[in-house]
C-alpha cells in the first residue's frame, strides 16, 4: 500500500511528520484525488483524518470537513495549524466579522480545511460551490443513519451536498458501521458508487475478558491494583456511579476521578487534561468521555455495567492500547444492567433496534466462542483462527461437532427464505404447530420438524453460536430476520465444519453470574 503514492509522500512526511501511510491511508487519499465519492471504515485510532487532510492540501480550493463535535474542532484546528495548515472552524458562536472572513477565505489557499458542524451549514451557503469547495468529507458518518448507534437528525439533510454538488468528491468516513448501517449512508448521502474501504478492525493488542458482575468493586481494585500506574478508564452507566467509584478507588489510595456530562466545561477539560499527562491514573466515567480523546497509552477499558450494544463497546475499547502496546478490555455482565438498558429504550423511535442491538451485546457477553470472532464477525469480517487473546481462548469449554445441527439450522434458514426471526426458525426445526408456523404454511417445509430430538434452549444456544461465528446474520430492520453470509454456504455446500459448545456450559456460567 505504501507503494501506491510515492508521490504523496513528501506531502505527508513536511505537514504530518509520517514516513508511510498507515493500512489504506493511500489508496484511500489517492482514490479522492481522482474526484471519486468514498467511504471510509477504519477503527478509532486508525488514522482516519489524514484521509482528508492530506488531499485537501493538493487540492486548489477548500476541503469542508462536517462533523458533530463542536467541542473537538477546536482542538483538531489546533493542532493542524501547529503543523502549518491553513485550518479554521465555522459555528455561531463567532462573530459576524470573523465568519466573514472565513467566507471570503473559502476557496483560496488561505483556508484548505473549514470544519463545521451540520446545524452550521446552512450559514455557509453562498461559498458552497464549485468554485469555493474542492471536497467534503463527512465525519462520524454513521450518524446519517438511524441504524446506527447515534443517530443524528441534523446529518439527515447532507443528502442535499451531494445533489446540488454533484462534481465534488464526498468521503464519508466513520469508525463504527455493521452492513446495513454502511449501505444505508452511502444511500443517504447519495453517493452509492463510493468507492468503500474497509479496513480490519482487528486489534490484536486488547486481551478481551469478560467476568460475572458480583462483587464488581472488589475485583476492580484488584484488577487495578495487579497494574501500578496503568492507565484506564472504567464505563459506568451513571453520573452516580461514576462518583461513587472514584470516591471508593480514591479511598484505596488510588488516583481516581469521576468524569461526566453534569460537570462543567472548565472541570471536564482539567479532568481529561490530569489524564492525558498521566496525573490521574483512572477516570470514571459515562460514555461523554473519550470521543477525540487522543491518549496513546491507556492501558485497560473495564466496563463497570454492559453497554447498550457492540458498537459502543468496540469504541470504548477501542481507546485503549492505541500505542500498539498491550492492553486489557474487562466487561463485568449482570442482568440487572440488562434489565435497566431495557428500561432506557422504553419511548425511543428505535426501541426495537435498541433492544436487538442490546440483546446482540448480551449474546456477546454470555459467548462460548473466541470473543474477538464475534466482534470481528459484527463488522462483517471472519477471523479464520481463534485469536488466543480472549478469555473464551485462554479457558476454552468442552467443543463438540455442530456441523449437521450447523446445516440443519442453515437450511431452515434458507427455506423460510431468509425472512424469520431465530424463534420462528426454530419453531420449524421443531415441527412447531403455533400460528408463525401453520399461516405461513411452514409445515410443508422439507425442513419441519428435523430437529424435534433437540430442545429450544439448546437450539437457541446453537443459533447464537452461529451467529457469533459469522455463520449467519441478525438482520436488525428486517425484523431480524436471520440471513445467510457468504460462510453459511461453505457449510451448506463445502462441508465446512463447525464447532459448537455445549450448552451446559452456558448454563453453568450464568448460574454463576446469577448468584450474588
Ligand atoms: P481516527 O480519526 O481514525 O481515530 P486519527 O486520525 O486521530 O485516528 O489518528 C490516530 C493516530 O494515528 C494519531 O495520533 C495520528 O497522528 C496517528 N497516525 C495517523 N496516520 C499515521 C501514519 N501514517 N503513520 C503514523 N501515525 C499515524
Ligand atoms: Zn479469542
């Protein structure tokens, strides 16, 4: 990859400081230059803004970079004009003769790149034009999407960009997308021949561990305790929860501070300062912390409750071991968290997305299969091997020969053509006789009815367990309807084996994580 664009390179080594581009950072850069639409999936830490800002300096007039965090464009401004970049932000809170100034530096190589948020840019409709904008890029682009984990109503009108502006390049660019959420912005941006790039969310670096939810604190402490002076930040679900944790961590002696969207500005940005110079070792904190949070060694993520689904986790996560370094991702499980999330999706346009997302993040956590499979195979990426940094990895259950209840499950699948839920699916394994089954005539099925010496637990250990392993899909807006992957056919026509746990395993597990 590195020896697509040599001719970038002096670009990239006087404004960035790089010697080469990081996984498709060229491709990606050289594709835009050409004038083509694209997106762009990379994980947080990836490298995702050079992307755009690399071209932007190549480009004659300005790039138009659209994200939602106000409160990070300054610091990007900042930190691109330290590298002698012509950068600014356009929002209200400006004055008159500042903003227009920016309109009149728009287009010129006074400004390549003007950040702006999506309420703002209706302000900025007498410079959007050929002759004033080369590119846009949109940030944090699964927010368009209302499949998405953070649905923004005010990206919903940057469809128009692309329809009033058909000659400029858009890239889309986002670090959390499954399938239908990517299908659906480039639908909505109008850009459906964007040229797309995945890149591997894998990282190899973060042990992933998940552990029953009694007796949190306690294991916490020891957890910290076993990493003197390790950077971490801890997930709770509530401003509450936050103080208390930190209350209790700095009663340990540990250096600990709550961090949450009830503080102020000027208390927020000491508390992340503490952290970023390594003065406070651990923040507790609500998900309002660590977006742009740019710290290279946070060495663990523990999430004090479950997050509300596997994009979130993957992202908070993801901000640990940014370095390349070893890190460590501890998620405590307990129902109670579930029951709670349950209760916050209660009124929500999207309740039922919410609660499938949320019971694929529970699936997850009460996994028998490698942990990083499943998170691999929920961004639509199969990992061929198991990664032997989980703790599914490290302390395997018993594995038993799935491949014809594999086959069974498949073909169930296939011949409800692809349009039932896991229960209906496991109703006609076993020759239900309940009004999902009979109106749909399901009972003609050459598959109803093969799996009746099974039970429905244990069918539904096994379905999960497909799913996991990326055998097949929940497909979330379809009723989550189950479909089928391109590696269902390897079980269906190439004999692929696959291996199942037990499901006394499970049940095992969860009689432990039940009892407090
Ligand atoms: P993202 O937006 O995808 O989360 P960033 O664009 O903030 O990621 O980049 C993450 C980190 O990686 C930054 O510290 C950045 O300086 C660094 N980085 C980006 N590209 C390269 C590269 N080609 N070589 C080395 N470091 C890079
Ligand atoms: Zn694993």
């Amino acid at each position: 990859m590195t020896d697509h664009s040599p001719a970038l390179l002096p670009t990239l080594k006087n404004y960035f400081g790089f010697d080469s581009f990081r996984g498709q950072q060229g491709s990606i850069i050289e594709s835009l230059l050409k004038g083509e639409d694209c997106l762009v999936i990379m994980p947080t830490g990836g490298g995702k803004s050079i992307c755009y800002q690399l071209p932007a300096l190549l480009m004659e007039q300005t790039t138009l970079v659209i994200s939602p965090l106000i409160a990070l464009m300054k610091d990007q401004v900042d930190g691109l004009r330290a590298n002698g970049i012509a950068a600014a932000f356009f929002n209200s809170s400006q004055s008159q003769a500042e903003q227009r100034l920016l309109l009149e530096n728009a287009g010129t190589p006074e400004l390549k790149l003007l950040y702006v948020a999506p309420e703002s840019l209706s302000a900025l409709s007498t410079v959007l034009d050929e002759t004033h904008i080369s590119c846009i890029a949109i940030d944090e682009a699964h927010c368009i999407s209302s499949w998405g984990h953070d649905f923004r109503p005010s990206y919903q009108q940057l469809g128009f960009l692309k329809k009033s502006l058909p000659g400029i390049p858009i890239i889309a660019l986002t670090a959390t997308a499954d399938k239908a959420t990517r299908q659906d912005i480039v639908e909505q941006l109008n850009i459906p021949g964007a040229a797309q790039f995945l890149s591997s969310f894998d990282r190899k670096n973060i042990a992933l561990e998940v552990r029953p939810g009694h007796n949190r604190i306690s294991q916490i402490i020891q957890f910290i305790e076993q990493r003197p002076g390790q950077s971490g930040i801890m997930y709770c679900l509530s401003r509450k929860s936050t103080e208390k944790l930190a209350e209790k961590l700095q009663q340990r002696g540990i250096s600990a501070q709550a961090y949450h969207a009830g503080l102020d500005f000027v208390q927020r940005t000491k508390i992340q300062e503490n952290f970023i110079r390594d003065k406070t070792q651990v923040i507790c904190a609500t998900i309002a912390f660590g977006m742009g949070i740019d710290k290279s060694n946070v060495r663990w993520v523990v999430h004090y409750n479950m997050p509300k689904n596997i994009e979130g986790y993957y992202q908070e996560i993801g901000r640990s071991g940014r370095d390349g370094l070893e890190a460590h991702a501890l998620l405590f499980h307990s129902y109670s968290d579930i029951i709670q999330l349950r209760k916050f999706t209660e009124g929500a346009t999207n309740k039922e997305l919410q609660l499938a997302k949320l019971e694929r993040m529970k699936q997850f956590a009460e996994a028998t299969d490698c942990r990083r499979k499943i998170l691999l195979g929920y961004f639509g990426e199969l990992l061929s091997d198991n990664c032997g940094n989980c703790d599914v990895c490290k302390n395997p259950p018993e594995i038993i020969d799935g491949t014809v209840m594999a086959q069974k499950i498949l073909s169930a699948i296939a011949r409800v053509k692809e349009s039932e839920a896991m229960g209906t699916v496991i109703d006609v394994l076993r020759g239900a006789q309940n009004a999902a089954v009979l109106d749909k005539n399901y009972q003609n099925l050459k598959t109803y009815g093969i799996g009746k010496d099974i039970s429905w637990h244990d069918w539904q250990h096994y379905v999960v367990q497909l799913i996991n392993q990326g055998y097949c899909e929940i497909a979330f807006h379809q009723h989550n309807a189950l479909k089928l992957t391109d590696f269902s056919k390897k079980v269906l026509f190439e004999n692929w084996t696959v291996q199942f746990t037990h499901p006394s395993f499970v049940k095992e597990k969860m009689e432990v994580a039940q009892e407090k």
